[in-house]
C-alpha cells in the first residue's frame, strides 16, 4: 500500500461520526507523524520478537531492496552511499542484507569498525575473502542534499570480477518515504497499523496535577 493511501484511510475515518471525539481534529501533517510513531513501534515489536525466537526474518517483509552504486572503489575497498538512513536497530538489523546486484548469491559479512584489528593479527583475510560492509556517517560528500549515511566495503574483488553496483536489502524510516511510494510491510497489517494510529491519537495526556499555586517569596 502506498503511503497516501494509509494517510487518507486515517482522515477518511477521522470524517466519520465512528471518530467519536476525534472528529476532525487531526491536520494530514499531525496524521502523518502519528504514523511514523506507530510504523516505528511496529518494526522494534518485530525486532523484539525476532530476539525472543532468534529469527529475524520477520524483519525482512519490512524491508525493501536499494540498487547503490560502487564508488570510489581503491584496491579492495570502496563506498556504496545509501539514499536513506536505515532504521536503527541493535547490531545493525536495520541493514538486512547487502550482495552483489549482478549475482545475489555473493553476499557481503556485515562487520563491526573495530573488527579488522582482530582479523588482521587471526589473518583471516588470507583464508576467507568473503566482502565484507559497515555502516558509517557520510564524511565524503557533506552538505544540503547528500546522502547521510554510507557503507564502507571491504574485500571487494578487482578486475574483470569487479563489482559495479550492489542490492541492499533495507529498513526505511516511514518520514524518509514518499507519499506515493509503496510502505514495505507484511501482508495484511495495514489495517492493524492504522488501528494502532487511532488509538495513539485517542490517549489523551495526563492530567497536570502539579501544584501551581506556589507562594512567591514576598518583597520587602
């Protein structure tokens, strides 16, 4: 389903008497942030259950595949600039996966920064050449419109075995997607999504039961 369409299933029912003291209370905009709070809700629900059982793979009807390009590619290492910002996630889980565009069964070993030391003095390297791929804040190109965030590759073969582009398999935060872009998630929980929307919007705050009747120190 694309995003509009879970905005304007939102507003439609919020113009019928069912809203009860909802009823027209609500600009597009306000409806639109109480969607990313329950689409973020929704992925960590996913997140912890995928914990609790040891299987993320649930994770994975959230995600939606990005075609990026190799750049700067020196030796074996090179950078792919995502167009979004992942969901963050404990270890990385909002990146699901990253393999080759040309040949999905080349997947990369996700790794953390401090890792090479330890593969350097195990030498891994000389006995697995699987690529490998961090997540890191765009430091390359800065400014208003570049990407925020990056990944740094490693191992990547050379020559005519070169990789030129790369799939990666992603979580997008709702606010990054367009309005008319389709919304990954598993079938069937849009209507369970937008009720979790409504019943957000329908808990009202606490009451303020501070005491605001505080003496003031006199002046003399």
């Amino acid at each position: 389903m694309k995003k509009i369409h879970l905005i304007e299933t939102i507003i439609s029912f919020l113009a019928t008497d069912n809203a009860g003291d909802l009823k027209g209370k609500f600009h597009p905009e306000e409806i639109k942030i109480w969607l990313n709070s329950a689409f973020n809700q929704s992925i960590y629900n996913a997140w912890l259950n995928g914990k609790k059982y040891s299987d993320f793979s649930q994770l994975d009807a959230w995600s939606k595949v990005h075609e990026c390009s190799i750049e700067s590619q020196t030796g074996t290492d090179a950078y792919a600039f995502l167009p979004f910002a992942p969901v963050q996630l404990s270890d990385g889980m909002g990146i699901r996966e990253v393999s080759d565009h040309a040949d999905n069964t080349n997947v990369f070993a996700p790794i953390e920064a401090t890792s090479n030391v330890v593969f350097a003095a195990l030498e891994v390297d000389t006995m697995d050449t699987t690529p490998t791929y961090r997540l890191l804040q765009n430091n390359l190109n800065t400014g208003a419109g570049e990407e925020s965030h990056m990944l740094k590759l490693e191992r990547m073969p050379t020559g005519a075995d070169a990789i030129t582009s790369i799939d990666v398999m992603m979580i997008v935060p709702l606010d990054s997607v367009d309005d008319y872009d389709d919304v990954s998630m598993p079938v069937g929980s849009e209507d369970i999504l937008i009720r979790q929307v409504l019943d957000l919007m329908s808990k009202k705050p606490a009451p303020d039961i501070a005491n605001d009747n505080v003496p003031q120190p006199s002046i003399s």
